[in-house]
C-alpha cells in the first residue's frame, strides 16, 4: 500500500481534491450568533419563540448614554443631544428611539387631553422645573436618566430579528453620528454592537493563532528534526489538512464562529503528532540500517494502525458533542470531527511521496541524543516498577482529592462570558448595570386566570403589583414596563400628572381607565397586550450577576408564584434570551457529560474491538479518565467555574489524551505477537513509544498553550485546561498504565494464543 507508485497516486489524488476545493471557490465568512448556544430541543425556548412572534424579541435594542461632566440638564447639552437622536432616528434598521428629550405625557382633564413635554429645556425656569420633577419621577429617574443627572438614556429599538450584516451597518451608523456629535462623554450596548465586536476580535484572532500556530510547528520540528525536510514535509501536509477543512465548511455554509477559533490549533496539534510519531519512526528504521524506501513502507505499515485508531478516536471525542442541543456546539464536534479525519486522510496521502520525493538518501547515523533517551526511559520505567504501590498510593490520594474538588465545582456563567472581565465591550455593559438598572432584558410573560377576563381587570391588577413588588425587592429591577405600567400612567394623567398618582387606582377610578386604554397602548410605542387583552408582558431590566444567582432567583421566583399569587386570575412565566442563555450553562454542562459518556463507550469499544477484551477495555480508560478528574480538581484550585466554555473541554480533552494510550497499546499487541513475555513486551514498548508519546505531548501542550492568549474565555479556558489534561495524560500513560498492565497476563496471554490458533 505504501509502496513509492501508490504513494505517489496518494500524492496525485490529494492534489485533485485541492484543485477542486479550490475550484468550487469557498468563501470565508464569519459570523456571531449567542443565539447558537441555546439548547434547541428545550420547551422553554419553544415558548419564548412563541411569546415573540406574539410580542417582540426582547433584545433587539441599542442602549446609548449620553454624558456631561456638570449634568445632562444644561440647555447647549440638551439640544446637541437632541440633534443626535433626531439624526438616529433617519437611520435605516432603526424602529423607533426612546428618550426623555421627546417624551410627552398626557394631562387628562374635563376639557379634553393635553400634551405636556416631560422635560422642557425652552428657557432657564421650565427646565429648572422639568428637571426637578423628573429626577423624582421614579418612571424616569435611573432608567431614562442616572440618579446623578449626569447621563440620560437613548434607547434604540432596531428591526426585529435583525441579521449580523444589518446590524453591522446600523451599529456603524450610529458610531459615526456618536464621534460628530460633539457629545462629551458616550456609551453603548446592545446585540449588534456586541455581535459586530465579536466577529472582529474573531477574525483577528483566527489569524493570530493561525500563524503563531505554524511558527510554533516549525520551532517545534527543527528542535527534534534538525533537517529542512523534517520542516518542509509537516507544515506541508498540515497546511493541507486545514485547508480541506475550511473549504469544505465554508462549502456546506458554515461560517466560522466563536468556536472556529480553536480549530487551526486543534487541527494543526493532532496532526502534528501523528507526524511526529511517523518521522521518528522513520528515522529509527534509517538508523537500523534500513534503506529509504523499506524504510517509509516499514513506518507508515506498521503503524498504519495505531494512527488511524489515534484519529478515530479524536474524532469520535469531537462527534459526541452533537449529541448537546446547542447549534454552536454541534457543528464544532461535527467540523472538528471531519476536521480531524480529513487530517488523517492528508496526512496518510501526502507523506509517503514526500518523503520518497524528498527525504535523506541514505540511513542517518545514530546520535548520542538517542541513547540518552533511551537511558532516561530504562530508567524512568525501573523507577516505576520499584515503586509500584508508592505510585499508585500517589494517583490514587490526587483523585480522591479531585473528587472533592469536582464536588464543589459550581455551574455559573455570563453574558459576555467569552471576554475578560477587563475588557471595553464588558465594561460598557456593566456601566448600564450601575447607572440605568441594567442591560441584560428580563422578559415574563402574563396570562389571564381562569376566573378573569383580562389582564386589566383590577384582581388581575393588584396580582402584578404584588409580582413587581417582588421583582424590585428580588431582582433589584429599577423600572418596569407592563399592562399595570399602562394603567397607572393613565391614572397619573387623570390626576393632572401628578407623580404620587403613577399607581393602581382604586375600584372606582378603574372606571375611567377603559376609555383611555387604546390611546395609552400607542403612545406605549410597544406590544404590551395581545389584542383580546387576555395574555401581555412585563419588561424590564437587570444587571449580569451570573447564572448560578439567575437561577436561584428563578427558584425563589416559582416558590414566590405558587405561594403568593392567584393562578386563578393571572399565570406568570420567566422567559427571554437572557434565561435561555442562563439555562444553556446548565444544560450544555449535565449533556457533556452525556456526550463525554458517549466518547468513553465508542473509545472502549474501539479499544475492547483491537484486544478482543472488555477488561482491557476498561483498564486501558482508567488512565485517560483520571487526568480528567484531576482537571476538575485543578478547576476547583483555580476558581474555575463551569459553564458552557468549559464543559466542552472535557470530551476535546479526553478524545486527544487518548491517542497516546493507543499508541502504547497497539505497540505492546505488535510486541506481544512475536512470542515476547508481558514484561518484557512493556520494556519494549516503553522504550519505543516513550519517546514520541513525551514529544506528542510536548507539541500538544505547546500547541494549545498559545490559546491562553486569546480574548475569549473559551479559547483561553480551552488551552489552559486541556494543557493540563495532557500533561496528566503523559503521566498516567507511562507511570501508571504499565503498572495496571502487569497483573493482565494471563488474559494477554490467552488472547494472543486465542489469535494465534
């Protein structure tokens, strides 16, 4: 098979498939969708799909605060925002702008309805009296305005659903009106500046980790290597490899995304060490005396095997994320995945006529680097086996150890949980958690009882003011927009504007409210009620503080329900992208840990098929599942959390450590065939994979180390953790693995006689 014709037919196809790819003209796109993250089987997000096409969606906004060092109430301040919102307010995409610089309320009187500005700034006394009175209005005061007076609030609602390219051009927009404004002092969030930020900080770091990526290759190869081919050939076939495999996804529509990211690297990593493990071979026949082209048959045939078990069960690690219900997460297991086998598929065509075309021409002399290796493994493996129970005693105490740690771990994640917690997207987000109560939507939707009409009943009535007395007291939410919002407006308006009369009026003014319903609804300039009144929303604000607190204020939220409100007359339910995106933690979190259970069962049936042994099966998982524990104890060291960034560390980890294993075990198998006792066949092994497994795991933490320097909290978790887990792996791999060997003679040996009769 590996013979120089059918390895120069390999290099011939491989060259087919790249013309083609590149025929077919793949496009690169990016794209930020959090969206992605929801879980798309759970009911909850069926509901929220429902209550929006009723509705709205509830974060398709843009917050913008604008700023005066000696307060928002100065004539010049307030015309030149003014003319900033007048200019918003042209811009395409954009719906409809909210603020106190247009705002009207309504005077009703016996005469009629009377339109009064909220704040008037046409001369020095109308705005002393205006500002007065809308820094007590508790409709106004930290909502459209800061406590201090010196921020007010634009709220731009843009197109419905809008699409990353219309959000990107409206975001532009108004970022440009921002710089030519004049304004002192301006902030902004929302879902099209976030989204826009991401793709950037995406496209920047896809390339910086791309070509970082291949200058650590080429250090990494010329320190083993020391010849241009060495160079040469791997970056080659690498190149290759993620080549086909962006192609293809931008073939099939997949953009790159926030997980993207990681992918070069991942790609690049794995199959560098399948590279490693080809060429150190290769060099080990030259120096046998073999000659070059016995050499690359012997390497890539006799090794055929154990590379591709390697691959498979990489890839499987990375199909069982498709078993989450998150989109996101699904077409990163699914491209990665294919990712690693179209890696495995250059490599195996690529390489051979490389080095038939380009290798050493004769055998390459041994060097004192190679006995010194073999040295420090003879003794490294004498070491173990004399300390037999003191290193098992030590992996045992450092799992039961993590095992606590995993105990403790909680699950809690964040809105903008992929940026540091320093960056200028997050500390503009939390600046409108300080000053306007908040910029994450919180979004409940109300149902009439089966003993009420409608919403507007004054029973169902005095039910939201108990909910929203909760909800201030609870949610700490500063301003609330719902059917009671509505009504108490109107008995405001009834009471000439007086701000003591914004609350529910009594059984006998209930009267006059009916006939203003209609008009106070459009001047709402939002759906508040369906249009037979019987289901509405309450909307507000809140501040990110996490999932893990979301959800037990959701709990505190339900227990509150079922005790102190009427279901009878109203059914109160949390919805909204913010508790989707809280639930996602939760969720992403409990099913990779079925996704990891998935990969445990295919690795162990792959490994169980190889040996034709269930025992050796589970033997050969136990030490690729303890540097997963001990991740999760260094987890609980760290103060790491669990959430949806880190909970797919753990299959990624899992699926690469493994190679090493298996690289380990179908060496022993091969040892074991030729009639050598189970000792002896470990000291081979040992001796003659030690040496690529350490260097795989040199590259391989190399590789994923350079992630901790990304902005995303995935991509940098994703390095650090999974860093870690290989250099447990390394570990368990060759000090306690041959140890767990050792008592599996007698059903090695069967198995060998059962296949050799």
């Amino acid at each position: 098979m590996f013979e120089k014709k059918s390895a120069f037919w390999g290099l011939g196809l491989s060259a087919v498939i790249s013309l083609m790819l590149l025929l077919l003209r793949p496009q690169l796109l990016f794209d930020y969708d959090f969206e992605s993250f929801f879980p798309s089987d759970d009911p909850e997000l069926a509901f929220y799909q429902d209550f929006r096409e009723r509705f709205e969606n509830d974060n398709d906004y843009l917050l913008i605060a604008l700023g005066n060092s000696s307060g928002i109430f100065e004539k010049g301040f307030l015309e030149n925002a003014s003319r900033f919102q007048s200019e918003l307010k042209k811009l395409e995409f954009a719906e409809r702008v909210i603020s106190i610089l247009d705002l009207e309320e309504s005077i009703i009187n016996p005469f009629g309805i009377v339109k009064r500005k909220v704040l008037d700034w046409s001369d020095a006394l109308t705005l002393s009296t205006t500002s007065e009175r809308v820094l007590k209005d508790p409709q106004f005061s930290e909502n459209l305005i800061s406590k201090e007076g010196d921020y007010l609030l634009i709220i731009l609602k843009n197109k419905q659903l809008i699409t990353k390219e219309e959000g990107d051009q409206l975001y532009g927009s108004v970022k440009q009106l921002l710089e030519n404004s004049g304004i002192e002092t301006y902030y902004s969030a929302g879902k099209i500046k976030a989204q826009g930020e991401f793709v950037s900080l995406l496209q920047a770091e896809f390339a910086f980790f791309l070509g970082i990526s291949f200058l650590l290759i080429i250090v990494v190869l010329y320190l083993i290597f020391r010849t241009w081919w060495g160079i040469l050939v791997p970056v080659f076939v690498l190149a290759t490899g993620i080549a086909w495999t962006i192609a293809i996804m931008m073939l099939l529509g997949k953009p790159l995304d926030i997980m993207s990211v990681m992918q070069p690297t991942i790609l690049l990593v794995v199959g560098l060490s399948a590279m490693v493990h080809y060429l150190t071979f290769y060099l080990t026949q030259l120096r046998n005396g073999l000659p070059k082209d016995k050499a690359i048959h012997a390497t890539f045939s006799g090794l055929f095997l154990a590379i591709f078990l390697t691959f498979l069960t990489t890839s499987l690690g990375f199909f069982s994320l498709y078993a989450t219900s998150a989109v996101s997460l699904k077409m990163f297991g699914l491209f990665s995945g294919l990712g690693v086998l179209l890696m495995f598929l250059s490599v195996v065509l690529i390489t051979p006529g490389l080095l038939y075309l380009l290798g050493p021409l004769s055998s390459v002399s041994r060097d004192k680097w190679v006995e010194n290796w073999r040295i420090g493994l003879r003794i490294s493996l004498l070491l173990t086996l004399a300390n037999r129970k003191l290193v098992v005693i030590g992996f045992g105490l450092v799992s039961v150890l993590s095992l606590i740690g995993i105990s403790q771990l909680q699950i809690n994640g964040y809105l903008l949980d992929n940026l540091p917690r320093d960056h200028k997207l997050v500390e503009e987000f939390n600046f409108f958690d300080r000053q306007f109560g908040g910029s994450k939507p919180l979004e409940i939707s109300l149902e009439v009882g089966e003993k009420a009409k409608t919403l507007l009943d004054r029973e169902v009535l005095e039910e939201i003011v108990v909910l929203e007395t909760f909800l201030h007291d609870k949610f700490s939410v500063r301003t609330i927009i719902s059917p009671l919002t509505l009504v108490k407006n109107i008995n405001k308006a009834l009471n000439g504007g007086n701000v003591n009369a914004f609350r529910l009026p009594s059984p006998g003014q209930m009267l006059l409210i009916s006939s203003n319903v209609e008009m106070a609804l459009e001047k709402a300039g939002l759906k508040l009620l369906s249009e037979d009144r019987k289901s509405g929303r309450l909307s507000s604000r809140t501040s990110d503080e996490g999932s893990l607190k979301s959800s037990i204020l959701k709990k505190e939220l339900e227990d509150f329900l079922k005790s102190e409100i009427n279901s009878d007359l109203l059914k109160v339910k949390l919805t909204g992208t913010s508790i989707l995106i809280d639930k996602s933690h939760e969720t992403i979190t409990y099913q990779m840990a079925k996704g990891l259970g998935i990969a445990f069962v295919l690795v162990g049936l792959v490994i169980g098929f190889l040996f034709r042994s269930w025992r050796i099966s589970l033997l050969v998982l136990l030490p690729n599942v303890i540097p997963l524990l001990w991740m999760c104890g260094v987890m609980w060291l760290l103060g790491i959390e669990l959430k949806l960034t880190t909970a797919i560390v753990f299959t990624v980890a899992f699926g690469i450590a493994v190679d090493d294993s298996i690289h380990f075990m179908t060496k022993l198998q091969s040892e074991l065939k030729k009639g050598k006792s189970l000792l002896y066949a470990i000291k081979r092994t040992y001796l003659e994979t030690g040496k690529a497994i350490i260097l795989t795991t040199l590259i391989l933490v190399s590789g994923f180390s350079i992630l901790i320097f990304s902005d995303f909290g995935v991509t940098y978790l994703a390095g650090l953790l999974i860093s870690m887990a290989l250099v447990f792996a390394l570990l368990s791999d060759l000090l306690l693995l041959p140890i767990l060997l050792l008592p599996m003679k007698k059903i090695f040996d069967s198995k060998i006689n059962q296949s050799s009769n």
